[in-house]
C-alpha cells in the first residue's frame, strides 16, 4: 500500500449530521476506507461512543489501523475486514444487538481507483482484476473469459445499462476464442468495436458502463447493498438513523425502493373499519423527500462527487 492515496469523503458533514449523533451511542461505518466519514463519527462521541466500520478491502483496514490506533486501543473504533453484508453476524459477536445509526458510503473508493493494479479504471492498462475483497477468487478477468455469452449481455445491460450490449458481448466472444483476455486496454478496444462510431464521440468514455457493470457483478454490488439494508432496518433501534451515499443510478434506485418500502403502511383490508388512530403505521419515516446532493463548491474540489445522493430513514417505532 502506498502513502500517497488520497480520499477527500463526500457529503461528509452533511451526512454524519443526518446521522444524529448521540455521543453515547453506538454507530457504524459500513464503509470504512480511510476512515473519512468515521473520524467525524468520532469527533461527535463521548469517551464511551462506539463505531464499528467494515471494509472488505485489505488496504483500507491496515491504513486505518495504522492510522486509529489510540481509537483502537480505547475500544472506541472497532475494525471489520468484511463485506457489510456480515453485519449481522458481525455484532452478534460483540453482543451488540440494535446499534443507533449506520452510514453507507457506496461504490469504489478513490484510493481504489486510483490504483491502477486494481484494474477499477478504463483510462490505464492494467490486470483485469476489479475485485474489493483481494482475497475472493472471482476476478474480471474471469467474467470476461468464461462467463457465456447471455450473461454478459445481461449484466451490460442490467448493470451497465448498455444499449450496445449485444454487440460487445459478440466482439468479447470472438476475442475470447483466439486468446484470453487479460488486461484493461484489450477490454476498451472491445467495447469501441462493438459500439457504433458516431456513437462513441458522446456521451463519455464509451468503456464505462461496461466496466461498471463488470465490477458490481465481480463484487456482488447490488446483492451485497440489499442484503445489508434489509439488515440494517432490522438492527436500527428507535431514534437511529440509516444514511446512504450512492453513486450511480442502479445504488440509488435499490436504496429508494428499500426506503419506501420501510416507509409505506401496511395494507388493510377495504372491509376493515379502523378510524385514522387505529390504521397501522410504518416503523421508519423518510428524512429526506428528495435525496441531497454536493453543492457546486464541493463538486469544484472534488470533481468525483458530482454523481452523489444522499438519502436517510428514521425509525419511530419498533
């Protein structure tokens, strides 16, 4: 790991003041990374507040223990090294049964992407890797080279929202026959053979839909975000907050439909007679109708927060 990565969180003070801080309670950064939005978490504790972070990812967890050791040592920080779907279990083995807020921050981190090994990026030749967990053993590369020709398709599509997905995948599958793809440049040049020309000089790097929807389906993404949302409504205890940052369209969809599906009342039968006092109400409330965004002087500093949303539910009742 190299010193030199940097990571500026976003929405930083916005969401961890969306949180609602009580400075005994116990909090979560399902999203560790350098430990942005946990180092704020903590400026808002008392000595005996709590934040458990997860991260899957190697990197993030020696950078922050390096850097959080007396947090650490105090008990205030505890690190997990796994995906954020564990959570659940994750404190069933600190006892911990109902935690008072969880923030999301989702998506590939700048360090990430910033190193080019990773092979996140489509703007420098590298390994088709793309995993967050290092430790896993499905790579992009094996996607690209093995996975048959309706899946690609169906995850250029379902997560890359590509139009030009059959194409692709076809130009992939040609390739694949004379040699194993194994770097970044040869998955670019195969995705500009499948889309038209003129359509290639708009819209953005031809490449990164295809990239993305590769990634997220390397690492589960979407599976992994539904998952730990259904458990994070479930170990919320009343007052908590549940925060989430996304980054792309498909992230912010999945957490809107959760979100009001844990806001919406359970359905009454029309033969029911219940007066207005007796309907049934929902055990979280929206606290943000339309999600928040970076402002224009955030966006100027970091240009990699232009794409954010921010969304946060309550729960009023358990």
């Amino acid at each position: 790991m190299t010193e030199t990565y940097q990571h500026t969180s976003v929405l930083r003070e916005r969401a961890v003041e969306l949180l609602n801080i009580q400075p005994h309670g116990i909090y979560i950064d399902a999203t560790l990374g350098r430990g942005g939005h946990t180092t704020e978490i903590l400026k808002h504790l008392a000595p005996d507040g709590q934040v458990i972070a997860f991260d899957q990812d190697d990197e993030a967890i020696t950078y922050v223990t390096k850097h959080f050791q007396d947090d650490i040592e105090s008990g205030r920080l505890i690190l997990e090294h796994r995906n954020f779907r564990e959570m659940d279990v994750a404190l069933q083995s600190h006892g911990i049964k109902q935690v008072n807020g969880i923030l999301y921050d989702l998506g590939v981190s700048s360090p990430q992407l910033d190193d080019i090994a990773r092979g996140f990026t489509y703007r420098y030749e590298a390994p088709l890797d793309m995993r967050m967990n290092r430790e896993q053993e499905l790579t992009a590369e094996t996607i690209v080279n093995e996975w048959p020709f309706e899946d690609l398709v169906r995850i250029f599509k379902r997560y890359g929202e590509e139009p030009f997905a059959k194409q692709i995948a076809r130009a992939i599958e040609h390739a694949r026959a004379d040699h194993r793809i194994q770097t970044t440049n040869e998955l670019v040049d195969l995705v500009k053979q499948g889309i038209p020309a003129a359509k290639r000089r708009t819209g953005g790097h031809p490449a990164k839909r295809v990239f993305q929807a590769v990634r997220i389906a390397v690492n589960d993404e979407l599976g992994a975000i539904e998952t730990s949302l259904e458990q994070a409504l479930q170990l919320t205890t009343v007052g908590g907050h549940i925060v989430v940052i996304s980054f792309q369209s498909l992230e912010d969809r999945l957490v809107k439909t959760i979100f009001r599906e844990a806001t919406t009342p359970p359905e009454v039968p029309a033969n029911v007679p219940l007066l207005p006092s007796q309907l049934p109400k929902p055990d979280f409330q929206l606290l943000t109708r339309k999600p928040i965004v970076p402002d224009d002087e955030e966006i100027k500093h970091n240009q990699r927060s232009h794409s954010a949303k921010c969304r946060a539910v309550e729960r009023v009742s358990q």
